[in-house]
C-alpha cells in the first residue's frame, strides 16, 4: 500500500509544504531544519535509547502505545482532513487509514509480550541451557511515503518502540502537517523526549544521519531509487536496511463462478488510494475463455467507479500521463473517459500489451489499469512474473489445488487468494526482487531490528 515515485532523491533539497492536490495551492511552508536540529534530534533519541528504551519494561511500553491507538481514534476527524488536505485522498480512505492505525497500535501492545519473550531452544551438544532474548538495537531512522501518511507510520513505529528502540522520522516533504500532529501524538501519550523525533530534513542531512554511529538502522518505503540511495549510505556504514519499494501487482483470472463479484474485486483492487498504492493490483491477467467478458465489464465498472480524487500532485499526473502516452505509441489501446486536469488523471484501461510495450514491465501509480490474456495456468504465472518487481499478488480461481499450485509458483512477498483489502495488523508484508527486502507487520516485523542475543549456560 505504498508510493514508489516521489520520496527522496539521490540529492537536493527538500521543500516540506502543504499543496492541495485539488488546486494547486500552497496551504503553508515548514522551515527545514538546521544541520544543529538534526543532530539535536540524533542525540535525543540517542539518549532515550539508552536510558528509556533499555531501562521500561514491555508492559510499560505497550502502555504508551494503547494511548496511542487511543489518540489516533479521538483524532480521527483533524487526522483525516490532514491527510485529504496533503495528498488528496478521498475522505473516507484517509479515515479508513486512521482506523487501520488504530488497529496496528493496538495489535503491538497486546503481542508485544509475547513477540519479545524468550526464547527456549533445545540443546543437544552438552548440558545447560540455551535462550535468545530479544533486545531493541537502539535508534532507528524512518524515511516515510506520502501516500499513507499514517498507517506507514504505524507499520514502522508499533513495533519499533514496543522493543524498546527510539525513532527519528523524516516524513515526505508534501506531509508535513501529518508529520506534525504524529510527532504530538507520541508525546501526548506519554513517551519521553527522543522516543520519536520529527525532523523536516534534507536529503544530504539524512545520508549524514544514516552514517552517524548512533544510528543503528534504517526503514525507507519509497521509491527504488530512493531504495537504492538510502542502501548504499547504509552499506558503506554497515547499517541494516529494510525497504519496501515499488510494485506491480499482478491479478490472475483463472476461473470464477460470479464474473461480476470477481471484476468488482478487481476494480477495488486497482482504485485503492486512487490507484496510488504499491501492492495495488496493477496487471490483470485474465484467462483467455473469461478475457473478453472480464474486460468488457471491468472497463465499465473502472470508469464509472473512480474516486473522482486527485493524484497527490501535478507531477503524478504529467509522470502517469507520460507513460500512458509511450505504452499507446508502442501499441497499447486505452479505453478510458475524460481529460486529464490539473493533479486529476480519468481512470483507463489498457489491452493489446506485449511483451515488447516498455508499460508491461513498470508500475502506473494511478487509476489505470493494464489487462492481460493467458492461453491457460502456465502462461498467467509467465506472465505474471514476467515483471522486475515482486511485492503483492492476487489469485481468483475456484479450484483450491489451482490456487495452491500457482500460489507457490508466484514470484512475489504476498499473494492474496480470492480476496483483496484483507492486509492486518498481524500479516506480515514486504516483497521480493525490485520491491525490497525485509518485512513490516507481525510477527516477522518486529523481528527485524532486534538483538536476538544467545545465552547459553553450561551446568555440569
């Protein structure tokens, strides 16, 4: 559920502002902060590190984050205007984000017990005992999207500081507002100074941060260049990085026994965020007896179902547009209805895409749609993972041995069978090859930035 296409550069600075997609308007500017801010902000999470974060227990930490999930639903309405206002998400997802929020805060405390507890192994190589105990690492740097100001957070954070690890957050530069009311929201719920720290930072301020010593590791979701960026500072500085990066997700049609109950599911599943989301479907790949029906119905639905909502910005529409515009020169058709205006790109569809159309191999951030037909089961997983990326994926069929035969089969972090909108707090996500590495979420999430330290003790 992420942005791929504008978060960080390599270099240059960041303007952090708040520009309604919808007009184009500037709403208010934030001062970038000083280099003497940064390290301020590097220190203090520094110091709660190793004092708060190592000295609380799990109970005390799962406390603040229950008030945390609290603040998110008292604040639901100001959280949820922020978000429309930034990065023009219709109302109703940016509350549904805000509620996702509340369930991932709430998930963290109630397990974080659990995930953090000893770990009793079975020795076999002489007498003793043998446990991993789970430690937090210290400070962690966040690098987050603008396309779900909250909930990325969220996935980040929870976990994070229920181990006992503090956060400096560098937010988009187009979410400073909801950068600011999250940084009030884990102070108001009683975390200490340096917990977590805003800072409005520069790319060039960040690459010195992820090389400062105090910080332990870095979790960017993003774009692959940004990804890429961010890993190789980390790399020279032997930091752990997990990224979560872009994703053409693909949506195979196998069989189904409710054609329209199936396209229903496919439109929601490219219209999720205004089709500005990493593990939304992308690429339907509809077996051929069913192509023919499915498109035809699925381009009627997409058109008359779109949001109506803005890209998050002029530059998502003009970069959309550009690469709608190459894929139809290449030989691509594009059904669609309307013109594009300001931030505001009409849904479409494309059909007629080889293998030889630059647009079957890259993500469209947008509602547009490109649809595929399969000969039968091998060529919808050819192609299906006849992509760079490898983050989400979707399954209808109604054979459960099908599903679980081309399940295995795809190249990818997820795959969602018979269902789309069906991420939780306690499913874990991340992708493969182009799209990352590492996991958020789960159980697997919180085992990312840990000290899984060995204590072994030989008894005679």
């Amino acid at each position: 559920m992420t942005s791929t296409s504008h978060l960080i550069a390599t270099t240059g600075e960041a303007t952090y502002a708040v520009t309604d997609p919808a007009t184009g308007e500037v709403l208010s500017t934030y001062s970038t902060a000083t280099d003497a801010e940064i390290d301020d902000a590097v220190t203090a999470a520094h110091t709660a590190a190793t004092g708060w974060g190592r000295t609380t227990s799990v109970a005390e930490r799962a406390a603040f984050l229950r008030r945390v999930a609290d603040l998110h639903a008292e604040r639901r309405d100001e959280l949820a205007a922020i978000i429309v206002r930034e990065m023009g998400k219709p109302l109703p997802e940016a509350e549904g984000e805000i509620d996702f929020c509340v369930d991932i805060y709430t998930y963290y405390a109630e397990h974080a017990g659990q995930f953090l507890a000893d770990e009793v192994l079975e020795v076999t190589s002489g007498a003793g005992t043998g446990v991993v105990r789970r430690s937090p690492v210290g400070v962690l740097l966040g690098i987050m999207p603008w396309n779900f100001p909250l909930y990325q957070v969220a996935r980040f954070a929870a976990p994070n500081l229920a181990t006992g690890n503090t956060i400096v957050l560098k937010h988009a530069p187009q979410c400073p507002a909801s950068a600011e009311a999250l940084e009030r929201i884990f102070a108001d719920a009683g975390f200490p100074v340096g917990a977590y720290v805003n800072i409005f930072a520069t790319n060039e301020q960040i690459a010195e941060v992820i090389a400062d010593p105090r910080v332990a590791g870095v979790s960017l979701t993003g774009s692959e260049r940004a990804g890429a960026a961010v890993a190789e500072i980390a790399g020279r500085h032997l930091k752990k990085v997990v990224l979560e990066l872009g994703g053409s997700d693909p949506f195979i049609v196998l069989s189904t026994d409710d054609l329209d109950a199936t396209v229903g599911a496919a439109v929601a599943a490219r219209l999720d965020n205004t089709g500005q989301a990493c593990n939304a479907a992308k690429r339907f790949v509809i077996a051929q007896g069913l192509y023919d029906d499915f498109v035809a119905r699925f381009t009627e639905r997409l058109l008359a179902e779109e949001t109506g909502a803005p890209l998050s910005s002029v530059a998502a529409a003009e970069n959309l547009a550009r690469q709608v515009d190459v894929g139809v020169g290449q030989g691509a058709e594009l059904a669609s209805a309307g013109d594009r205006s300001g931030a505001y790109f009409p849904a479409g569809v494309l059909t007629g895409l080889g293998a030889e159309n630059d647009l079957a191999r890259q993500e469209l951030f947008g509602p547009v749609a490109m649809v595929f037909s399969a000969v039968d089961e091998d060529d919808a997983v050819r192609i299906a993972n006849d992509t760079p990326y490898g983050l989400g994926s979707y399954v209808f069929t109604t054979d459960p041995d099908q599903a679980a035969r081309v399940a295995d089969r795809i190249e990818a972090g997820m795959v969602f069978v018979n269902g789309v909108g069906v991420e939780s707090a306690e499913l874990p996500f991340g992708g493969i090859k182009r799209s990352g590495f590492g996991r958020e979420l789960g159980r697997l999430g919180m085992d990312e930035f840990v000290n899984k330290k060995l204590i072994r003790t030989v008894t005679s």
